[in-house]
C-alpha cells in the first residue's frame, strides 16, 4: 500500500536514539490569551511561540531531559537555546 511505502521510507532503525511523545491539552485559555495578545500588539504570536516557550521552560527546570544519546551514551547539553 501507499502508506507502506511512506513508512518505510520515513521511519528509523530500532537503532535510531531518537524519543517522540504525546500530549493532549486543552487549549482553549491559550487560544484567547493569543488573541488577546495579537489585538493588543504589534508583535503577533501563535501556538508555536507558546509550545516553544513552555519547552525551554521545561528543559531549563528539567535538565536531565535535554540530552541525546549517541553511541550508546547520554550527552547532556549545557543550555537551552
């Protein structure tokens, strides 16, 4: 099938160190606090300004969680940037 094909050409190895997640949130105060924001300022924002801040807020309380793992090794990295 098509799907198939897709996934086989996009999906990794076992071997491939990289972890994916999901979270489901309710965004109904984000999206009027956005609103809000863009009827007030010049400076428009949208949800991938606020899922990027609340990243590199949980990475900098968190930083055991900003890390890679290559050949079979954790590397923690030093900042959030």
């Amino acid at each position: 099938s098509v799907f198939r094909k897709i996934a086989m050409g996009s999906w990794q190895t076992a071997a491939d160190p990289s972890v994916y997640g999901l979270l489901e949130l309710d965004m109904t105060n984000v999206l009027k606090f956005i609103d809000e924001h863009n009827r007030k300022s010049e400076t428009k924002i949208g949800v991938s300004e606020i899922v990027g801040k609340a990243t590199a807020l949980v990475l900098k309380q968190r930083p055991e969680m900003n890390g890679l793992i290559k050949w079979g090794r954790i590397y923690l990295r030093d900042k959030v940037n």
